[in-house]
C-alpha cells in the first residue's frame, strides 16, 4: 500500500474518532479503540496482530490501574506487602500482579 493511502488512511480515522467522540458522544477510549480496529485492518494489518495488540494495550491498563492502587495506599500510609496481598486477594487478583 502507498505512502500516499496510508495517510489518507489516518487522516480518516482522525476524522472519524472526533466525529465519533463529539457528535455522538461515544466514550473516547472506547472511539479510539473501534477506530484503531479500523484504520489497521483497512490499512492491511493482520486481524492476528490488531487482536493481540489490542490485548497488549488492556493488559498495559491492568498493570496501570494497579500500579495506581498501590501509589494511592502509599500515599494513604497503608503498608505495601499488606495492600498487594489484599489485591491479590481480592477481585482485582491477577497474575499480572
């Protein structure tokens, strides 16, 4: 595929994500991820490689979100092997953790 295509490619997944987030009010993480989908599979990529990909960035999420937990019980005082235990714990256990 062109140089040429490919930027015309993105060019509309721009277009497309900001109509999606501001005229129909979709959740823009939610936007960016249906459009991504998108604009790699229109560009050529693999269905393989978009679906792992996509699970690469929920699993960057996960690890955020916790690594976020345990800043907050830091800075609330709370003991960190104490709080990772209740994490593992709890419903948010993962191996990821």
């Amino acid at each position: 595929m062109s140089a040429l295509a490919l930027l015309a490619i993105a060019v509309a997944g721009v277009a497309l994500l900001l109509l999606a987030v501001i005229k129909f009010k979709i959740p823009a993480f939610l936007a960016l991820l249906v459009v991504s989908v998108g604009v790699a599979l229109t560009a050529g990529i693999p269905l393989a490689d978009v679906v792992k990909t996509v699970n690469q960035l929920l699993c960057g999420i996960h690890i955020a979100a916790a690594a976020e937990a345990m800043a907050l019980a830091d800075a609330l005082g709370l003991d960190q092997a104490k709080t990772l235990a209740a994490l593992e714990a709890g419903a948010a256990g993962s191996f990821m953790l």
